[in-house]
C-alpha cells in the first residue's frame, strides 16, 4: 500500500534505526501522526539535543553531555584500574551493579577482521597512551564474549603484557538460571576454567 508521502518519509526514517522492521516502523509512525503537536515537538527536541549536546569524554571515550564525563571528574575512583569496553551501554550495565570503583575506557567498537575493523578504527591509541603514567596496574578486558570480542581481547592482551601490566578478563560461564543441557561447548569451557571455590 501507498502512503503519502509525508508518512512514507517517517516510516522510512524509523526503519533506519536498528532492530526496527518495516511493521514496526509503520505502527511507530502512526503513533507519531496520532500524538498531539506539544509532544511531537518535544520529541523532536530531546532528539535533536541528544544529537547536538552529547559529545564523546576526551579521557575514556564514554558518551558525556559534560567532557571529561562525571566518572572520569570523580577523584574517589580507582586509578590503578581501567576496565575496557565496547561502548557507552556497557559503562552504565557495569556501573548499574555498583561493584566496580575504578575507570573505564571505551572502545567505541570492536576489531573485526570480517568487517574491515582494524586496531586504527576504534579507539585504542588513547588507551595506550592513558597507561604512559605508569598508575594503571591492571586492564581489566569486558567485551562481548565473541569472535570479534576474543580477538579484541587478544590484541589489547598482546600489546599491554609486555609492558607489565596485567591484563585480566571478566569471567566466563553459564548464566544465572540457564541450564546446562542447552549450553553450547564454548560456554561449558569457560564455566569449568573459571570455576570457584565453594
């Protein structure tokens, strides 16, 4: 079916966001037109001020409206510590268990041989130069447990150990509630390696 084209151009725009099909940016888009005009406009605001006034922290490349951002500011952090990761969701996953009191880095993507992700396209260099003080005595690698995760684990791995700083890895296993059954070889693995003491 045709729509007009104001609409066709909404739908479309929604279909660009990821995880968004055309069903249901079609149902999003007619949310949309059925709103009233105040709040269509303050969605389009808060949209636009995300876009213009969040910036990336010069420090740890985490996503701030306020450079450095507010974890990097906090002098009560754990400076001998950095915990790397892929992106800005992870730092607020970590942050939301309240057991982690040292600094992050964000990677701001992952290597990915497979999509043409070198070391150079995301942000590793300043990592690197962040642990030129000598403060940092471990790295503490929390990406995704995939292929383009281990291999970028590995890589931070082999370019931070020879330097003498250690470089740990968040464990591995089976989830809270999962069943063993179902679990793949990989997953068994790391649960028996990083088993614990009872």
């Amino acid at each position: 079916m045709l729509y007009p084209t104001p609409i066709a151009k909404l739908i479309e725009s929604y279909s660009k966001l990821p995880g968004i099909g055309k069903k249901t940016a079609t149902r999003l888009a007619f949310h949309t037109i059925s709103m009233e005009d105040e709040e269509v406009a303050e969605f389009a605001k808060n949209l636009l001020a995300a876009k213009r006034e969040l910036t990336y922290c010069a420090i740890c490349g985490n996503l701030t409206d306020d450079d450095p951002c507010a974890i990097c500011r906090d002098e009560t952090r754990d400076e001998t510590q950095i915990l790397v990761v892929e992106d800005s969701r992870d730092v607020t996953a970590m942050e939301n268990i309240q057991e982690y009191h040292g600094r992050y880095h964000v990677l701001g993507g992952l290597i990915s041989p497979m999509n043409g992700v070198s070391p150079d396209d995301i942000n590793l260099k300043s990592l690197i130069s962040r642990l030129m003080d000598g403060q940092v005595t471990e790295v503490i690698v929390a990406t995704d447990a995939t292929a383009d995760g281990e291999a970028t684990s590995m890589y931070i791995s082999r370019i931070l150990k020879p330097a003498g700083i250690k470089v740990t890895r968040l464990a591995r296993g089976l989830a809270v509630g999962s069943d063993i059954e179902y679990a793949d070889e990989v997953t068994l693995l790391r649960a028996i390696e990083n088993r614990t003491e009872l």
